[in-house]
C-alpha cells in the first residue's frame, strides 16, 4: 500500500476559497473565477504535499432534497449562495474529473457523505485516508486510520485531527460526535438539540452514558427521544452512498490544462502545463 487517498470536501473548500478570494476575480472570458482558482490552488497544494495515491472529491447536488431535509425540513434553510458562485460550483467537479481525479456527485447525498464512503473504502482495503474539509461533522471519521485536515486561516493554514485532537476539542470519541451533535445542536444545520443542553453537558452525558441511546433508555430527555435520533440520523454520515471502487490514479495535468485554458484561467493552465513537463 503505497500512498494516502485524498478525500476532500469540494463544497466546504470552494466556499472558504471563494470567500477567501476578492470577488471581483474574472477569468479572460469575464466569468467569476475566485472559487475555481482558489480551490484549484488549494488541491494543487494538497496533492503536492501530500502525493496521494488517488484523490476523491464529494460534492452537493444543490437544489435536490436530500433524506435529511425530507425527514427535517429547516435542515439548513435559509442558506443562500451567490450566482457567481453557484456557477463556479457547478464547473468544478468538471475540474477534478480532467485532472484524473474522482468527483463523486449525486442527488440525495451530501458532500459529506461520499466522504465516508471514501473513508469507508480505505479502510477496509487497510489504507489511510485524509479527510480535507473546514466542517467539523467529519470528525465522526476519525480513527487510526483516517485524520481530518481543517483549514484553520483561509485555505492557507491546515490542522490535522486525529482521535485525541477530536477528543481535546469535543471531550468525547469520534465514534460519539453523531450523539454529540444531536444533543449539543448545530445551529449552521438549523438542529436545535436537547434543550438547555450545551457542549460541554453533552460531552459529559456521554462520558457517563456513552452513547445517546444509553442515555434515552435510563430515560433522560424522554419528551424529545424522537427528536434527538432524528437528529443523530441528520449528523451520520452515509457511508453507503454509492461510489466506485478507487483505483491508483495518475493526474493528467495536460488535459486540465487545456480544460483551464479553455475557461479563460491561463496562469492556473500554465501552472498545470508546468506540472505535464515535470
């Protein structure tokens, strides 16, 4: 086994590029380019440091429900992304697929949950997996096997959590952040938890309990019980979402860069035509 899989959470990261980035960047044409530079860089960077055996990157299928808000309709209302960078959204996952890489995208399943299906994999192959995402929902998988890289300024500075990281900054195992959402809340998903519950009861509940469930049937929270696995379910992550096997793979950087000279984005083609020569 040669080589970590890379799994990054596309939407996560060209939303802290786009952001990160003025958005008065246009490619030649005059379309928005922030989000497509900022994240190109990003997974440049990453795949330099790192040099992967293969990369996945999940992405959300914008506009599609998924089972989570089926099932809880306020799951992340509200939230309203610009055009410009819906538009780059929509380019990317074309991006990664000329690179050689795997864009993993379909209705009904989130960014989040190709992750863990890539995660998934890996492990059961007896490989390691680096999960690249700013959403802390991902430390559900952590283990010895697979770490998280957070972004901490920007997309320039990264943090690498593992099983103790995840236990330093929530109080509780990665197999326990589900429970410990559900209880503690997440207000950017819109999912209020137990109430009056904070951080630090809900690490400590699960310290003494060690699981939502226990703590149910020693018949705590008894008036929101159903609530409280609706939201655990929302916090899981699917590993089942279907995703093909994923094999070595070899980066073609000429076609990306013919791909990127074509959007009107010559430094970022120029960069890859770079890496072709290498």
């Amino acid at each position: 086994m040669s080589g970590v899989l890379l799994a990054i959470d596309g939407d996560s990261l060209a939303h802290r590029a786009y952001h990160a980035l003025p958005k008065s960047m246009k490619s030649a044409a005059g379309r928005p380019s922030g989000a497509l530079i900022g994240f190109a860089n990003f997974l440049l960077r990453l795949w330099e440091a790192e040099q992967p055996r293969a990369v996945v990157v999940g992405w959300d299928t914008l506009g599609v429900p998924t089972y989570r808000s089926e099932a809880f309709p306020s799951y992340q209302s509200g939230r309203v992304f610009d055009d410009a960078l819906v538009e780059q959204l929509d380019l990317l996952p074309e991006l990664v697929r000329a690179l050689g890489f795997c864009a993993a995208k379909g209705a009904g399943y989130e960014a989040d949950d190709f992750l863990a299906a890539a995660a998934a994999q890996e492990e059961a192959r007896g490989g390691t997996t680096l999960v690249a995402t700013s959403d802390r929902d991902a430390y559900q998988l952590v283990s010895e096997r697979t770490s998280v890289l957070q972004p901490v300024k920007g997309v320039s500075e990264l943090a690498r959590i593992g099983p103790a990281e995840v236990r330093e900054r929530y109080g509780v195992d990665p197999n326990q952040v589900p429970d410990f959402i559900a209880l503690r809340g997440d207000p950017s998903d819109k999912l209020p938890g137990a109430r009056g519950i904070g951080p630090k009861t809900a690490a400590a509940l699960l310290t003494q309990y060690g699981s939502l469930e226990a703590a149910l049937a020693d018949g705590r929270f008894a008036a929101q019980r159903e609530e409280l696995l609706l939201y655990r379910r929302i916090a899981t992550m699917d590993a089942s979402a279907p995703l093909p096997s994923i094999a070595d793979q070899a980066p073609k950087w000429a076609e990306a860069s013919s791909l990127a000279e074509s959007w009107g984005l010559g430094n970022l083609a120029a960069r890859l035509e770079a890496l072709a020569r290498n």
